[in-house]
C-alpha cells in the first residue's frame, strides 16, 4: 500500500477516534445534566399516643400521595434544600431532621434518573399548621398504620427510616420532647411502646428508666381526674446532657 494511502487511512482513523471521544464526552455530560439530585423528607408526628407520617398529595404526574421533598437548587446545600421544600410543601419549619440514607435505583421516578437524600425527624403534629404549595395540592397527616399509596420508593424510604427510628429509641432518649414537661409514667412508657411497635413490661422499663436518672418524679399528682390521682414525672435534660458529656450510654 502506498505510504500516502497509508497516510490517508491513518488520519481518517485519527480523525474518527476524536469524533467518537467527542461524542462520548457529550453524551456523557448530557447523562450527567439530565440526572437530578432531590430530597425527600419522612416526618414522623406522635399524637393521640399514636404513630403518624406527614404526607403531600402531589398536583403533578405522578399524581398521588407522596413524602415532602423535591429538587435540589443549583445554589443550595442539602439541608437548605430540605428546610425550603418542608416549608413549601406543608408549611413546616424549624425542625430537627437528620440525614437517613441515599436512594439512587435506577428506575426510582419514571420521569427522569433522580438520586434522593432522605432526611427524617419526629415532631408534635400541634404544634404546625399545614398548608400546601407550589407543587403540593395538600398536606395531611396520616396514622402510620393505614398509610395510602405512595409514588415513587417512598414506601421503601419510610420502612428505612421507621427502621432507624427504632434502633435510635433503643440507644438515645428520643421523644420526651413530644409528652407535656410533667408526665405520667405510663405515658412515657405508651410513648416508647407506639415507637417500638410492641408491649413493654411494666414493671422491667419502669426500673430501667429510673435507674438512668434523667426520669425524676415532681412531687406532683394528676389534677381533677375521677379515678385515683397518678404521679407526674419530668425529663431532666440538663442531667442527662451532663452524663453524655461524662460518657454515659443510654441502652432500653
């Protein structure tokens, strides 16, 4: 083969490698532009001694009943992500979240390739008055037991998170924050029951928790009530931050 055809074919492979690397490198960076970064927020309330979840009824396809959250702006962080969508959605702010875990199937929203970081957190339902905006028609708590269907994973990011919130009552005193600052023992101990999900002995988590220290009694009975007055107890957090500092472990 003469060398000026060898030359020829040479540079039209050459040629050929650079438009082919050319496509990858745009393809690659239009994959990269049409995946999505979002954040769903599961908001566990407790109320009536019951376990509830904050939900939103979506205005747009899919159309259904879904956790709080949405996309992630270009110019915010994570948890400014979360605190604005909680806000828009159901009218929810200043509350503590923590992150939970990255969700990234691939097929997780038929609309497009979308990674969500969930958060979750446990709050006085009460205490907020829902309303509903922007892509939310509504916001409703629902009781945990009788949730209705949800679009997208969300079934499978509540189950990790209710999952969480369980090993979490079993190593920190999650949840005095939700009973009044005087409380019934037995409230406590139906409080710790609905978050479990199963029976406690009486008599075991009554002594466990009082050897802790950081349940103490007031002194104080229940006010006009027909049956026999039971005793009130309050949470000592500042004691119980103290021993935190001094590594003491809270295990149920």
């Amino acid at each position: 083969m003469p060398g000026e055809t060898r030359g020829f074919i040479y540079a039209g492979y050459i040629e050929w490698v650079a438009l082919l690397a050319s496509y990858c490198l745009h393809s690659f960076y239009f994959c990269q532009a049409m995946m999505r970064v979002a954040v769903d927020i599961v908001l566990f309330g407790y109320a009536e001694q019951q376990l509830h979840l904050l939900l939103i009824r979506r205005k747009y396809a899919p159309i259904a009943w879904a956790l709080p959250g949405g996309f992630v702006l270009e110019e915010e962080d994570l948890d400014t992500a979360v605190a604005r969508e909680l806000q828009e959605e159901a009218g929810v702010a200043d509350v503590y979240l923590e992150q939970l875990y990255t969700f990234g199937a691939v097929a997780r929203d038929p609309r497009r390739r979308v990674i969500s970081v969930a958060y979750y957190g446990l709050v006085k339902p009460e205490k907020f008055t829902l309303s509903a905006t922007t892509d939310s028609a509504e916001a409703k708590w629902f009781r945990f037991d009788n949730l209705p269907e949800l679009a997208f994973d969300h079934a499978d990011i509540i189950r990790v998170a209710h999952q969480r919130l369980r090993a979490k009552v079993m190593y920190q005193p999650v949840g005095f924050e939700l009973l009044p600052d005087k409380f019934l023992f037995s409230d406590l101990q139906r409080l710790y029951e609905t978050l479990l999900g199963r029976e406690l002995d009486r008599r075991n988590f009554r002594k466990k928790i009082l050897s802790f220290g950081i349940v103490e009694e007031t002194g104080e009975k229940q006010q006009n009530v027909a049956h026999r007055a039971g005793s009130l107890f309050r949470f000592n957090k500042e004691q119980y931050e103290q021993m935190v500092k001094s590594g003491f472990y809270f295990e149920l």
